[in-house]
C-alpha cells in the first residue's frame, strides 16, 4: 500500500501541485510563473526606455539651448581684424624633371591690432626671404589637394611669426595662388 500511496502523492505534484499552489521555492516553471516574467520584463525595458528618451530629450534641449543655458541672448563680439599685403611672389618650383614649373602667390597676413602692422613693417625683408627659401624647396605634389594648401598656410604662417617674434601674425590669407 505503501507504494500507491506515493504513485498518487506523484500524479498530484505533476497535475498543477507545485506551480499552482505558490508552495514552491520559486524555482518551478508553472504556467503563472511563466506569464509573470514577460510582464516584468516588459515593465523594465518600458522603463529603461523612458529613461533614455527622457535623457535624450533633456541632452537636444540643453544643447539646442532650451534649458540650462544664460537668461538673455549671447551676443558674439566680433575683435576687429587688420590685414596687411604682402608683395607678389614668383617662384620656380622645385622640379625631379627639370621642367620649369612657376607659382604666383598673393598673400595677405591677418593680425589682431594696427601696431602689430608697424612691428611687421621694419622687418619685411627677413619675412620675404623666409617665404623665399621654403617655397623655392616646393614640389608640385607638395601642393596638390586642400591639405597641400593648408600645409603651405600653416608653414607660412610658423615662418612670419618666427621672422618677426615678439609680434604675432593670427593667419595666412591666400588672395591668389597660381601655378603653371
């Protein structure tokens, strides 16, 4: 008897008797285990995903100016800007076939105050002798490309201030830049 016993006390448990009842450790996969899972899953990524779009939305609206920015309207004060022309220059081009390549340069330099301008003046010489020996070295393929001519501007740019230090030139402007 002792037997049947246990077959009828195992036919129970496997009908419904540990997920129905609530009685388990919480380890049985009962069908009201398995619909509470999703829904809790669901309630998590739904609440993760307020959280980014709420992050989102706070981060374009700082950044858009909406929020956290000053009270009034910011105003960019523009510092004037003095420009001083420099000579032409006609250089022949460094060249491996010994053709004859020629580059005709306008250059302008930019500078914060009008008594940088009297600084640069007195040393002109050294400034266009400096421009003189870099660009003489120059190949073709030195210059080829938007890169190639922001090299030639920043190099340009590191030899003025050299050439007239303590003052200080703020940019190269190229107004023409011919090559034959």
């Amino acid at each position: 008897m002792a037997a049947e016993d246990d077959d009828t006390e195992d036919e129970a448990q496997t009908e419904g008797g540990e997920g129905d009842g609530g009685e388990g450790d919480g380890d049985g996969e009962g069908e009201g285990k398995k619909g509470r899972l999703p829904r809790k899953k669901l309630i998590m990524l739904a609440g993760a995903g307020i959280i980014v779009l709420g992050a989102l939305g706070g981060g374009g609206a700082y950044f858009l100016g909406f929020i956290g920015g000053e009270d009034g309207p910011v105003e960019a004060v523009a510092k004037p800007a003095v420009f001083y022309d420099l000579p032409d220059l006609t250089i022949n081009l460094a060249s491996p076939d010994k053709r004859s390549q020629y580059l005709r340069i306008k250059v302008a330099l930019e500078v914060s105050k009008r008594e940088t301008i009297d600084e640069i003046t007195p040393m002109l010489p050294r400034v266009m002798d400096a421009f003189q020996v870099y660009l003489r070295e120059l190949r073709m393929t030195d210059l080829e490309g938007s890169a190639g001519i922001y090299r030639l501007k920043e190099e340009l740019r590191r030899r003025v201030n050299l050439a007239i230090h303590p003052a200080q030139v703020d940019d190269i402007l190229f107004k023409e830049l011919l090559i034959q």
